[in-house]
C-alpha cells in the first residue's frame, strides 16, 4: 500500500503548476544580392498560429551569405519571448552551419578547418545569440521550387534589394 504522505511519482501533483510548452514559430527566411557581392535584400515570414509577420531589408553593397544570415537574425531577434522555432531556410549555408560547422568554430576561437578566421563571423556569432533563448530547429527547403513561403519571402528579400540607392530607400 502506497504511504499517503508520499506522492506517487507517475500521478502528477495538483499543486504544482505544469511546465508550459513553449509556443512554436515558424519562420521562412530568403536573402540574395545581384550581383554577389553587390545591392542585395533579406526578408522573413514569421508565423505563429495564425498571425504572421513580414520583416524585410536590404543593403546596398553585402553578399548573399550576409544577407541569409541577416535574415534569420532579424527573425529570431523579433521573437520576444524564448520559442519552439522551425526555420525554414533554403541557404545550405546557413543550416549547416548552425547544425554542423559552428560547434568546432567556437571551438577553434572562430578559426575554419584551414585556420583562417571564419567568414561572417559577426554575423554567425550573432544568430548564435539569438537562436540562444530558442529551441531552433533548421529545415532546409529547396529555392525555387513552389514552396509558397519560401517563395513569398525571396519575392520580400527581392523588393528590398530592388529598393537600394532609391529615393526614400530605408534599410530596416
């Protein structure tokens, strides 16, 4: 017979509220110059339950790395409470990079299997840091290929981009 005062472990306790699941995001992220390096834009599609968000920029001399990344960056920056998220992104760059690559670049004090200072390392030091309160999880979408919001989000890094050196251009 179980002691009453000892709770029994595979009942939960009434009196202790139950850890929330943290809410899940999905976002869709796109970047680009033409030419590369050049005028280039970014652009995020966040989406949480049914309310969605369009973030954009651009700047007028980048390459297209930078711009991929800018574009998650901005995205996890704007969430404002730690999130279950799902990026999409169809930059291989970007995905591996924070599923394979960044560990041992952390490791070698941003140095890359041939020594030399990681490309972007700002910029890859700064999505760190904001994927951090995050529980990301990177999905890789083939560009181009009828993924509405993939396709959505390069039309936004594209208007961006077009938008550059325009009177009344205002880099976001």
């Amino acid at each position: 017979m179980p002691d009453p005062g000892v709770p029994d472990p595979g009942v939960p306790d009434p009196g202790v509220p139950k850890p929330a699941v943290p809410e899940l995001v999905e976002i869709w992220t796109d970047g680009g110059c033409k030419p590369n390096p050049g005028p280039g834009g970014w652009a995020a599609v966040l989406r949480f339950g049914e309310a969605e968000k369009e973030l954009s920029g651009a700047d007028p001399k980048t390459t297209n790395n930078r711009m991929e990344l800018t574009a998650a960056i901005m995205a996890l920056e704007a969430l404002k409470r730690p999130c279950r998220v799902v990026v999409h992104t169809d930059s291989e760059y970007v995905r591996n990079g924070m599923e394979r690559w960044v560990t041992g670049w952390v490791r070698n004090s941003w140095r890359n299997a041939a020594k030399e200072p990681v490309a972007n390392m700002e910029l890859w030091q700064r999505l760190l840091a904001a994927a951090k309160p995050h529980e990301v999880q990177w999905k890789w979408v083939r560009g181009h290929a009828g993924n509405a919001m993939n396709e959505r989000a390069d039309r936004l890094a594209t208007q961006a981009r077009v938008g550059v050196g325009y009177p009344g251009f205002k880099s976001a």
